[in-house]
C-alpha cells in the first residue's frame, strides 16, 4: 500500500495528489478550506477500512481498480463541495484546490484485484475515491470515471468495503 513512501519523489506527492484529484474537474470552489474543520483528521487512528474497488461495464465485465490509486477523502464542507460538484461531472472554471488538503488525504495503491487497505485512521466521516478507466478499440476515449463511497469509522472499528459505481 502506498501511504508516504520514503523517497526523493515524496515532496511532489502533494502537487500529484491535487493534479489527480483535479482530472476533469471544471467547477469553480464557492467554499474555503478551513483547517478547523479538518482538526479530528490529524494524526494516527485507531480504525481501518479496507474494500475492492471495480466497475461493470454494460456486457456485464468487471473492470477492477488494479493498480489505480484509492483516495481516503475527509468529509468537511470544502470536501463536500469538491466531491459533489468536481466527481459529478459539475461544468463552469477549472477548480484549483488548496495544497493544504494534501496533508489530509490518504493513499493507498490497489492491487491486481482493485483491492485496498488503510489502517491507523482516525474516526470520522470519509470518502472512498478511486478512478477506474479502461479502453475500448475504435474509441477515442476510455470508459469508466470516478467511483465514490462515504463511509463513517467509529474509534476502532475495521470496515469492509465495496467501492463501485
């Protein structure tokens, strides 16, 4: 799993995860990020989520995440707005997303299967991001997008997840 990886790449960790997180987003941010609300996100937890993130294409294939990156998003009105409007599909001017929400947001790396883990996470409420493509020949551009899911972690708990569309 990819969580902070030591290594000379670590400090354009922030600029990838925001350039990523950004791909497709067209909506202009009407909310600020405000570092309060992101407060009980800071530090080591004790819960863990872990799941299998995949998508059905319409002849009924299971297209898995394998190899994509699997986001852990707090859920916070900033968030909130980003995930509604940006992963929806939302039109108007390119969103820029504050460098400070890098710090909050975890990754993990799927394996060949889509599946995920993260572990030592503090309780609150998230959400499971993970963009899913795939080619079709005689197509100029892939199928698949975003795949996401909330989910609550209560202090110790250890949740099982599907994450698809």
């Amino acid at each position: 799993m990819l969580e902070r990886i030591q290594n000379p790449l670590i400090c354009l960790l922030p600029w990838l995860l925001l350039a990523t997180l950004t791909i497709g987003c067209t909506h202009e941010m009407q909310s600020s990020f405000v570092k309060e609300d992101f407060a009980q996100y800071e530090g080591k937890g004790t819960s863990a989520v872990a799941g299998q993130a995949f998508l059905t294409t319409r002849g009924g294939n299971v297209k898995y995440g394998a190899g994509r990156a699997v986001y852990l998003i707090p859920v916070t009105p900033y968030t909130a707005e980003w995930v509604q409007n940006c992963l929806s599909g939302t039109f108007g001017k390119k969103a820029t997303l504050d460098p400070r929400l890098s710090q909050y947001v975890k990754i993990a790396q799927a394996d060949g299967e889509g599946r995920f883990q993260f572990s030592e996470i503090p309780a609150g409420n998230y959400y499971l991001a993970c963009y899913i493509t795939w080619e079709i020949p005689d197509q100029i551009l892939p199928e698949g997008g975003w795949v996401v899911k909330s989910v609550n972690l209560q202090e110790g708990s250890n949740i099982q997840i599907v994450l698809t569309g």
